[in-house]
C-alpha cells in the first residue's frame, strides 16, 4: 500500500509540467494556424485583389476563432495542473 501512495505522489508531480507542456503545444498550433491563414490570404489577395476585403474580413474571422480555442485549450492545461 505505501508503494501505491508512493507513486500516486511521484505522478502527481508531473502535473505542472505537463501543463506547462500542454500550454506550450496549444500556442505552437495556433501560430501555425494563424501564419496558414494570413499565408493564403495574401496569396489569395494576390490573385485576386477585386476581392480583398471579403478574403481580409474572413481571416480575421478565423484568426480570431483560433485564439478562442487556443485561449481555451490554455486554460484547460492550466486548470489540470491544479486538480
């Protein structure tokens, strides 16, 4: 039994680095994601400048959407280091 508490101790060590982990990989994802939107948008933007403010409008859009989940996914990581 003292072997069983002893390792339900070690592994709950682990929680804020895998937190600070977690955090980590959500602000990588979203970066990317961001850089793939903005990326397109100008390519598109240059394809077709007629259209600029609708493909300008929409990424800013999605840009947004990926914070909100990147936001949400951080605090997420950051509420499991403290259970």
């Amino acid at each position: 039994m003292a072997n069983l508490l002893n390792i339900m101790l070690e592994i709950s060590s682990y929680g804020p680095l895998g937190a600070g982990i977690g955090a980590g990989l959500v602000a990588i994802g979203a970066g990317l994601g961001i850089g793939q939107i903005g990326g397109k948008a100008a390519e598109s933007i240059a394809r077709q400048p007629e259209s600029a403010n609708d493909i300008r409008g929409a990424a800013i859009v999605l840009a947004a959407f990926i914070e909100g989940v990147a936001l949400f996914g951080a605090v997420i990581c950051f509420l499991a280091m403290n259970a």
